[in-house]
C-alpha cells in the first residue's frame, strides 16, 4: 500500500519536499541577515528597475539581472553580498553570476521582503 502511494504521487512528494526545504533555507537567511548587514553586507535586488520601484527595500541597490557584469565593477570582490528578487529563482542565477564574477560571499536571501527585517 505505501509503495503503491510512493510510486503513484512521488512528483507530488518531490515538489512539496523542494519547496519546504527552500522555505526553511530563505528563513533561515532571513535570520542572519541583521548581523550580516551589521558587518557591512550589502542588500542587492536583482529585480527589473520598475519592478524595483514598485516596492523594495530603502537600503537595497538595484542590479538587474542582465546588468550583473556591468554594474558591479566598483563592488568589493570580498563584501558580502544578499540577494533579492520576486520569488527567490531569480537571485539564485545572480548568485551564480556574481560567483563567476569572482565575488566569495553571495547569498539568495529570496523575496525581497526576506530583506525586510529589523536590526
């Protein structure tokens, strides 16, 4: 009976397991984030510009996604960077991108409002 359940909704399974588990990551940045940004971290939204002006966090720097290479000339190589977008999938591809840029400490904080936490 639980391998005829197993073999009949493991899609169903995988994708509720996924998406637990990347809550449970994006709060648990969210928990980190007062004292990362204490140590100088900066906030990066990888939003679209009129995405971004339709609501961000004040103290987040507009990056889009596209403009990675071109914009993050003059960033520190070695600060530690939290990245923001809609929904989470978005800023894991800037991770990415800000990694091969040569940048050591990158990390997916999710939504934007993940960023939205008190010091």
């Amino acid at each position: 009976m639980i391998s005829n359940f197993l073999t009949n909704y493991w899609p169903v399974i995988l994708v509720a397991a996924f998406i637990g588990w990347r809550l449970f990551r994006f709060r648990k940045v969210r928990m980190q984030i007062p004292q990362l940004l204490e140590k100088g971290a900066l906030i990066i939204d990888v939003r679209n510009p009129d995405e971004f002006l339709a609501g961000a966090n004040p103290i987040s720097m507009n990056v889009p996604l596209g403009q990675i290479d071109s914009r993050t000339k003059n960033l520190d190589r070695n600060k530690t960077l939290i990245l923001c977008c809609a929904s989470g999938t978005r800023s894991a591809m800037a991770v990415a991108a800000f990694k091969a840029l040569g940048f050591k400490n990158v990390i997916n904080a999710g939504p934007w409002t993940n960023t939205l936490v008190k010091g």
